[in-house]
C-alpha cells in the first residue's frame, strides 16, 4: 500500500504497523515521536496501529535549537 | 555548534540545568550522539515547539514532544512574522490555554509586554520568557523598562529569552530581576563558544548578587564619596 511519510510517497506492506514504520525509519533514535493524519500516536500503540492506504505520517526525531 | 566537543564543553561551562531541543523529521535530525551528549552532561531536556505559526501546530507539536521526551515540560513558541521572528500574541495565549489544561508545565516565549505576560500567568503559566530582542539578532535588552514592569507584574519566574548577545546582556536581565535566562546564538556563533558559556555563567552571577545587593539610586548630579568635613584651607 501507499502512505506518504514526511512529505514523501512511501510503499509499505499491506499489514505494516507503525511500529515496523519507526524500526525502519528512526536512524538510531529512540526518542521518537509519530503523527498520523495530525493525531498524535503514543508510543505503547504503535505495534497496534495498523496502516492505512493513503495515511499522512510524520515520523520526528530531536535535533538542536533554541 | 561547531563540534559535539565545543557543545559539551560548553554546556558544562555555562553552568546550565536545561537545554532546549527541537522535532524535526527524523532525515533532518540532529545525531543521536547529541542527545547522548546531553545526558552524559546531566541537563534536562526542554522541548520547544520552535517554527509554529498557529495554536494548533504547538499544541500538536508539544504532544508529540510529550511522548518523544517524556517530559510535559514545553517551551512554547507561536511566530507571527518570519522576519522578525516575534511571538504571535493571540495564537500563544490560546495555545497556553491549552496545553495547562492538558497538564504541560507550559513556559511561554513571549513578548516583552507586561500585560500579556500577566494573561500568561494567569492563564497557569509556569514561567513567563519575555524577548530582550529578535530571536538570534544579538541586540540585547531593548527595553529594559518593559522587563522590569514584566518582573512586578508576574509572581511567576521570569526567563530573558532571546536578544542576549554578549554576557553584559545577561547580567542585565539578572540585575533588572529575571530569575534565569535562556540564550543559544550567543553561545553557539561566538569565535570560542566554551568561554563564551563560562562568561554568561558568571554574568548571570553577578548580575543576580547585584539585584540581591539592591544597587544605588541614580542621580543628576555628583555626590562625593569623600566627606567634605575636616577640608583642610590650603
């Protein structure tokens, strides 16, 4: 299926979870935060969050600044 | 910062409790090394919700900082105009409203405005953060007068946040009754960000043994400090 990540096209399984999204996208980070379709996502749910074609996901990690 | 070397040594030198950080998508994040950095050097992590424009996009922002950091402790930054970086009043307000509600201990970038920081504070604000100038414009406190009407007007801590340019700037803030302050460029885009770190530690030293201290009124004219009793005629 098709779900766009950070602004990008992403093809993903058809059973994908949130949970597989961040083990593949979160470069090392642990402190990590996922919006899906603007709601937050809170971490204890991510294995239960089964995907949808045409989800919007925000996939966020820290990074320095004032 | 220059280095993860300079960032540390810097935060150590400075002195400080609690650095702010950012969310950013995860390709535009900084290295996990820099959060490591920062745990090993004992801080406390602040989130801010630094780049949103409404209500809507901070309170989501601190939501997800919430989960990313643990922490219900947000800096909240609302900006109404991309050259000046200043906060957006109506948007803050509405979004500190918000997210006291949701429990977040909520410390509000705000203007230096005396009567909107008392709506903060009144709002359940844990703090208020007043600007002394633009964000990363180094100016310093451009209107001290406001700041100290801000310090009376508030029982809540008052955090100079922005405009600090140099370490006189720091201990300005102190010295005018602010219980902290909170400064980035002036640190990270000094020639030697570790001494520079060290220089704002000891101003806001200084700055807060001066208030406590409680300095002389100013005057027109001359007062000497030499009595004039016992003048021989020479």
């Amino acid at each position: 299926m098709q779900v766009t990540v950070n602004g990008d096209p992403t093809e993903l399984a058809d059973d994908a979870t949130v949970a597989d999204l961040v083990a593949a996208r979160s470069g090392g980070h642990d402190r990590v935060a996922v919006a899906l379709n603007g709601d937050v996502v809170p971490r204890g749910s991510w294995p239960a969050t089964r995907l949808s074609p045409g989800d919007a996901l925000e996939v966020l990690a820290p990074t320095a600044g004032g | 910062m220059p280095s993860l070397e300079t960032l540390e040594a810097a935060v150590r030198a400075s002195g400080t409790q609690l650095v702010t950080v950012a969310l950013r998508r995860v390709e535009a994040s900084s290295s996990a090394s820099m959060l490591e950095v920062l745990d090993r050097c004992g801080v406390r992590l602040l989130p801010n919700t630094a780049g949103c424009r409404t209500a809507r996009e901070a309170v989501l922002t601190a939501r997800l900082a919430r989960e990313a950091f643990g922490t219900d402790w947000v800096k909240l930054e609302v900006i109404g105009d991309e050259h000046t970086l200043l906060p957006d009043a109506v948007e803050l307000l509405d979004a500190a409203e918000q997210l006291v509600a949701e429990g977040f201990t909520v410390l509000p970038y705000t203007t230096d405005d005396p009567v909107l920081g008392r709506r903060l504070a009144d709002a359940g604000c844990a703090a208020v953060m007043p600007l002394g100038s633009p964000i990363g414009s180094g100016l310093g406190i451009r209107n001290p007068h406001s700041i100290a009407l801000l310090r009376d007007a508030v029982a809540v801590p008052v955090v100079l946040d922005a405009g600090i340019g140099t370490a006189s700037d720091a201990a300005l803030a102190m010295e005018l009754g602010c219980d902290a302050v909170l400064l980035a460029s002036a640190v990270t885009r000094a020639r030697d960000p570790e001494a520079m770190a060290l220089a704002m530690r000891q101003a806001v030293e200084g700055g807060r043994l001066a208030r406590r201290a409680g300095r002389i009124p100013r005057r027109w004219h001359a007062e000497a400090s030499t009595p004039f009793q016992g003048l021989p005629e020479l």
